[in-house]
C-alpha cells in the first residue's frame, strides 16, 4: 500500500485527515507539523495518552492491578499509569502569586496628587 503524499494536499484536506486519526489540536497545527505526524507510521505514545478517555484509562488500570481506580481522576491515572509522559506545563500549586491583585489598601490612605 503507498502512503499518499501529504506535503502535495491542501490543509484544510490534511486537517480532515488528522481528525479522522484522532490527532489532538490538529485545528492549528502547521501544514508542515501535519505532514510529519501524518507521515509518522504510529502517533508518539504522549499524543495517544491525551485522546484516551477516562474509560479507556480505567480499562488500562484494571489491566495493569492499579487499586482504587474508581475514585481516581482522570489526571491521577495519567500519572499514574504512564508517568514518563508526564510534563511540567502547569504552575506548582504550593507556589504563592507573587502579584499585588489580593492586597487590599484603603482609599484614604492613598494620596490623590
């Protein structure tokens, strides 16, 4: 079977194809980022583990002797069960907001000059 050249289509005939494929945000990738995945035999394990459902992550636990995956959020069995696919694109939690938007002054105590 010869794979279709995907650098000679449209984007918008590349978009439809990645959606049928299940490729996460594939609405703003690049033509050029959309002609590699495609072109990928198999999707990077990271891209398979955001499309899975919380079912489908459940089914894996189960598979895997995970305990208690039923009061687990979909997050949790993430990191639990593919934890190399884990990366550091939200904020550590203990870190306090260093911006002044929670300080409160008193309007007499600022000077109107």
């Amino acid at each position: 079977m010869q794979t279709p050249d995907y650098s000679s289509m449209y984007l918008a005939d590349l978009k439809l194809i990645a959606k049928t494929r299940r490729i996460k945000m594939y609405y703003i990738k690049s033509k050029e980022e959309l002609v590699n995945l495609l072109n990928m035999p198999e999707l990077p394990q990271a891209m398979k583990v955001e499309k899975m459902t919380i079912r489908e992550l459940r089914q894996e636990a189960k598979a895997r002797g995970v305990p208690s995956i039923w009061g687990r959020r979909r997050g949790d069995l993430v990191n639990i069960l593919f934890p190399e696919n884990i990366q550091e694109t939200t904020p550590n939690e203990n870190n306090q907001d260093e911006r002044k938007a929670h300080e409160h002054h008193q309007p007499e105590e600022h000077d109107p000059k």
